[in-house]
C-alpha cells in the first residue's frame, strides 16, 4: 500500500510546463531528500521490531534452556547452579547468587550456589555474599524475604540498606536486584544479581525471571516430595525415628567402615518390659503417646551420650531407631572406648526411673536391653544385631531393668535351648509325652494312699527321659506350655477314669494335675476343663489343678475368677511351692484354694529350728483358714517324724514312693 510520501511524489510528477528546469531540478532534489528520510524512518521502524522480536526471542530461548535444566537436574544445587549461569551469560550479569529460606528461623541463607563470570576479579564480593543469612527486611535478600517480589538498586554504593557496600565498591558493582522464587504463596528461595553496569529493568525482563522463578519453585517442591517421601520411608511415623530399613543401611555402612577405621561397631536392642499390659490397660491409642515420649526421651538421652563421649562423633554414626512395637535399636558406629556402652545403658535405665503419664495416670516402665559389641576388625553387623536381640531375650527373661551382653557361652545356652525348643516341636506332634505319678500320703491314718500328682516326662528318641525341670521353662518361654499341658490334662482325666473303674478303694483317690501360667490364663481354660470331665465322666472332685503364685502375678483377677469358676464344678485347687514366692500370704487371702502344698526347700531343713518354726506357721494358718496342706519332697523317717508331729495332714516324696509309670502307681 502507497504511503504518504509515495502520494506525495506522484503528485509532484504531474507534468507543469509552466515552471523554469532549475526551480523543477530544487523541486525535484527536495523531493529526494524527503523520500530518503521516509525511507530511513520505515527501515528503522522494521530494525526495531525486528530486534524486539529477536530479543523475545533470546528471552523465550533462556526460558526453555533454564526449564530444560531445572527438569533435568539431579538436585535443586543442580538446578540453581544451572540457571544462575544462563541468566548471567545471557544478561550480563557479573555475579549471580542463590539462597534458600530456612524453614525453621525463616532467614534467607546463601546455598553457596553462584556464578561469576570473573569469580578473582570479584572475589571480594563474592565470598561476603556466599555463606550469608538474612532475616526478613535486611539487605537486599530481605527485602525480598519481606516482600515476596523481586527489588532492583541500581547503584548498591548509594543503598545504605545494602549490607556489602564496602566489598562492592573494592569489586566495582554497580547494579544489583533480586527475585523471590515462590511456591504457591510462600516464598522459597531467592536469586540475585549483580553487574558493574548501570541495569534497568525492563518490563520483558521482570516477566522472563518470574517465569523463571516459578520453574525453580517446582524444582523446590519436587525436591521437597521426594525429600519427605524418602523420610517416610527410613523414618518410624509415630516416633520420627529412624527405622529398620534405615538402621539396616547404618548397619551395611557401619561394616563397610569397619577394617579401615579400626574402631568398634556396639549394637543395643532396648525393649520395654510391661509395655503389653500398659497397653491392655489403657488402649493402643495410650499406647502409642506412651511409645511417642518414650521415644523423645530415649533421643534425648542418645544425643547427650553422643556429645559428652565425643563431640566429634559424626550425628549419623550413632543411630536410634524404632524397629517394632516397643523396641528399640542404639546402633554405635565408630566406638572408640568400650565403656560407653556402660555408660549409655546406664542412661538408658536411668531415664525410666521418671514416671510416665497417661491422662493423669502415672506409669512405670523399665526396659530390657541387650547389647553386642564387634571384635577389633572383625565384624558381620547383621550377626551382631541377632546376638544382641538373643542377649535382650536372657535380660528380659531375668527379670525387669535388665542389661546383658552377648558372648559366646550365651550364644552356646542360647543355640541349646533353641535346639531343644526344635525338638520340643516335634515332640508335641509325635505324642512323645508321658505322665508318671507320684503317691500323695494321709499321714494321720498310719499311710493310706490318698492320690497321685501327675508329673510330665519327655520320652526324647535318643535322650531317654527328660525331666520336666529341664524342658518345662523352655515350652514355656517358646509359647509351647499349653499343647503340652492340654494333653497332660486330658490325659491325667483319662487316668482317673481307669484309676476308678479299678474298684471301690481306688475310686476315692484324686490325681493332681500341674497348670503353667500360660495355659491356665487362656480365655478357654475353664471351658476346656469342663469339657474334658465331661468326655470322661470323672468325677470333678478327684481332679486338683496346681498352680504356683507364678500365674497370679501376672493377672491376679482373672486368676481368682478362674478359680473360683472351676471351684464352682467342685474341682479342687491347690497353691503349689508355697513359701517361694514373695508374696504367698496375700495371695491366699484373695484367691480361692483348697490347699497348699509346702515347697520342699521348707522340708529339706525341717531340722532346724527356724524352718520347723515356719512350717508350723503355715500349717496355723492353713488350719485357720480351712485350707488342707501337702508337705512336698519328704525323703527321710525324720523329716516324716517332725511333720506328723506338727500335725501335718498329708504328705509326698520319695520316701513314700518316687514318680512311676502309671501301671506301677495304681498297682499300689
Ligand atoms: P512340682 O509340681 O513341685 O513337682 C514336684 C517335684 O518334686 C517333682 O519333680 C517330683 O518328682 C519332685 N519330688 C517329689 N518328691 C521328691 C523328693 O522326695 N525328693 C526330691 N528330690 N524330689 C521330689 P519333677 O517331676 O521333676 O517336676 C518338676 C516340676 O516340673 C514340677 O514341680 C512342676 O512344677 C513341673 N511339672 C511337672 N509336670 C508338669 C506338668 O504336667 N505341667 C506343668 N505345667 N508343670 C509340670
Ligand atoms: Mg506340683
Ligand atoms: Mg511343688
């Protein structure tokens, strides 16, 4: 389309004869020239837009470079790194630093990410600027920080709010802004900038760093994802400790290590002792706050341990983790005097000797802990976490409060007992049991045979006959006491039902049955009881279930409602080993027996004055509650003597026979 000027010459080209050539050739020179300036103007028009369209170019190009990266990159160091040298080399910029915002304090600190294109020439600027921290509002980086937008000085000399005005003016910058790098609302992290030119900012520019700087918040956010997913996945969600996965990684590391440092590898396994009835008590969800602020203590006392053994000891060479419900594992990397451990688990017990809170019930804890240490040199970490867990089991198994370390001769006891705990297993389903059955004598009319106590033998393949004191303990521990003590039962009633088609005399005799505390607790007990009088027909009256105090201990209640259940039937009960526990009498009291069978241990030294005297008192006390009473293990004429004397009404031991095999005992 013709322009202005073009209009303009055609007009002036219409032929006019009536004009002198030299005033047509001016005319004609003017025409020229202002064609010419026409035609620079247009060009000059079309330069610039065409630049503007190169420079929306350039900026589109750094924009695709820089997300390009940022997606690529294996970290946001990476990613910073990365985009900091793109828009310098694509700006001009002299110098580009990055900061993160701590989470915690909210201070912008300097990442040590930067760019200089001539790192010596600034070298001043630069190391102010690299490990810096600014809380909202000061210096640039605060401002920034405060206002969650991008701040521009165009000479840092004359800002007095720029904190490293010196080192920028030894260094010649002139220039400098920053920009925030955002998620959603909250600021992240910041860039900033710096040249010895004077920099405007341009309206494309401030578009193209805020585009930059929301790619950077993803890559923050992405970091951020995988951050807490990889936290999820070492940590313990209700403690925040680390966890098993983790611990097996320290361990793997702790190996690793291990011949090159020459130092020694500890492992402590800690498990709450009573931690189970907290939680019957009280409901998991107690549970789980008592096991949350056991684990604020334990890390508590770990992180005190770590710091006054050795302030230089590396953080994450000391592990505390959460492995299972109530335990524990300290695992020390790098353990450089044997005695700490010591010293740690006595920190360990100690912080239980504060009370825990539930609501406003108080709450006494202790923990068992077990621990092993590796040989100079020599280490199989997975190996010392077994042994430690085997050493935590015996600690456990000694009571509450405990700490043993793991050594051979345990591991020895340990492997024995779990070969025998093996065996055991296949002992109950090969039916290798057998009852024997020792008299029970009334001493008051001359001996007459009054019944038996049943007394369980293994009949081992290769060992011959194994004593019940030998492997009852161990079924017990292994969980294995109530299959045993669920055919004994069976098989004591059955014994009973021939014992008294045996004739008149023999019908008036009981058998007494042992009942371990696991089996005599479990919820079908009574009910498996009943059925078992009822499938043979004897008689309530001649069974006697023997327990010990042992069963009480652990659930006094339901001891009582047990027994006063099968008492109900006209089952008879007795308190076996009296005189052992530390507690008999006030047990005795709240629990429903029919007699007490005192331990032998009284009857070994009936000869002394002091065990007469208490045989004596018990036989009072029974006589005054109506309990009949069983001296066990009465071996000599003399013992037997003393007994009849104090009055003793009934009596068992060697001395009136030893434990037999049925055919003998009911032949008697
Ligand atoms: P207990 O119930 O106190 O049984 C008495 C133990 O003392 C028996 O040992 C018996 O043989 C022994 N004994 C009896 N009179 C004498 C004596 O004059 N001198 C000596 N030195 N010992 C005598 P046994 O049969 O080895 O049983 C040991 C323990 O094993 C029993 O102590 C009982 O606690 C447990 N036990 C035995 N059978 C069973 C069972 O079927 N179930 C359960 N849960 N425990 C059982
Ligand atoms: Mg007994
Ligand atoms: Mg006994």
């Amino acid at each position: 389309m013709p322009n202005g000027g073009t209009l303009e010459l055609m007009k002036h080209f219409v032929p006019d004869t009536g004009q002198s050539s030299e005033f047509r050739v001016a005319r004609l020179e003017r025409q020229l020239l202002r064609e010419r300036s026409a035609r620079l103007e247009a060009e000059a028009i079309a330069e610039r837009g065409l630049r503007e369209l190169y420079e929306q170019k350039q900026w589109l190009l750094l924009l695709q470079r820089v997300t390009k990266g940022a997606n690529e990159a294996d970290d946001i160091a990476e990613a910073f790194a990365l985009s900091l040298r793109e828009v310098c080399i694509q700006m001009g910029w002299d110098f580009g630093n990055a900061y993160l915002i701590d989470s915690g304090s909210r201070e912008a600190v300097a990442c040590d990410v930067w760019y200089a294109e001539e790192p010596d020439r600034l070298f001043a600027f630069i190391d102010a600027s690299r490990q810096i921290r600014f809380t909202s509002g000061i210096g640039l980086p605060g401002r920034v920080l405060r206002d969650s937008r991008p701040h521009w000085i165009l000479d840092v000399r004359d800002d007095e709010g720029f904190l490293r005005r010196s080192e920028a003016k030894r260094c010649g910058i002139k220039s400098g802004c920053a920009f925030p790098i955002v998620i959603k609302d909250e600021t992240v992290g910041l860039f900033e900038f710096f040249s010895s030119r004077t920099v405007m900012a341009t309206d494309d520019l401030l578009a193209t760093m805020a585009q930059i700087s929301s790619q950077l918040g993803r890559v923050v956010e992405r970091d951020r994802a995988r951050r807490a997913l990889l936290h999820d996945a070492s940590h313990d969600a209700l403690t925040g400790l680390p966890n098993r996965a983790l611990l097996a990684e320290r361990c793997a590391r702790a190996a690793a290590d291990l011949s090159s440092n020459g130092q020694g590898v500890g492992i402590l396994v800690i498990d709450l002792d009573g931690f189970k009835a907290v939680n019957d008590r009280f409901g998991h969800h107690a549970g789980d706050s008592l096991i949350r602020a056991l684990g604020e203590r334990l890390r508590g006392v770990v992180e005190l341990f770590q710091r006054e053994s050795d302030p230089n000891w590396p953080a994450e060479r000391v592990t505390l983790s959460r492995t299972g419900g109530d335990e524990f594992v300290v695992l020390l990397d790098g353990l450089a005097d044997r005695s700490w451990v010591d010293d740690l688990t006595g920190r360990i017990h100690k912080a239980f000797e504060r009370p825990f809170y539930i609501g406003s019930s108080e709450v006494r804890l202790a923990a068992s802990i077990g621990f092993a240490l590796s040989d100079t040199g020599r280490c199989d970490v997975n190996q010392l976490l077994r042994d430690a867990d085997l050493a935590m089991y015996e600690a456990k198994s000694e009571g509450r409060g405990r700490t043993i370390e793991f050594n051979e001769e345990l591991g020895e006891v340990i492997r024995n007992r779990r070969q025998l705990e093996h065996e055991l297993r296949l002992a109950i389903r090969d039916c290798q049991f057998r009852l024997f059955y020792q008299p029970i004598i009334d001493m008051r009319a001359g001996t007459e045979l009054r019944g038996y106590e049943a007394l369980v033998r293994w009949q081992h393949p290769e060992r011959g006959l194994v004593s019940p004191a030998e492997f009852v303990p161990i079924a017990e521990e292994a969980g294995l006491m109530s299959f045993i003590g669920g055919w004994v039962l069976h098989e004591a009633c059955d014994a009973l039902a021939r014992l008294h088609a045996m004739g008149e005399a023999h019908s008036r005799r009981f058998i007494s049955i042992n009942v371990a505390p696991m089996q005599f607790l479990q919820p079908n007990f009574a009910a498996q009881v009943r059925r078992t009088l009822m499938r043979t027909g004897v008689r309530p009256e001649s069974l006697k279930l023997e327990i010990t105090e042992g069963v009480a201990i652990i659930d006094p209640v339901r001891t009582a409602k047990v027994l006063a259940e099968v008492r109900e039937w006209g089952v008879q009960t007795s308190l076996d080993d009296f005189g052992t526990g530390y507690s008999s009498l006030s047990y005795l009291q709240n629990l429903p027996f029919d007699t007490i069978k005192i331990d032998k241990s009284f009857i070994d030294d009936l000869t002394s004055k002091r065990s007469q005297d208490i045989v004596r008192a018990i036989l009072d006390l029974a006589r005054s509650m109506e309990l009949s009473v069983i001296a066990e293990g009465i071996e000599t004429e003399a013992q037997r003597a003393i007994l009849e004397q104090l009055g003793c009404p009934f009596a068992q031991g060697y001395l009136y026979g030893r434990p037999v095999c049925e055919e003998q005992a009911f032949a008697l």
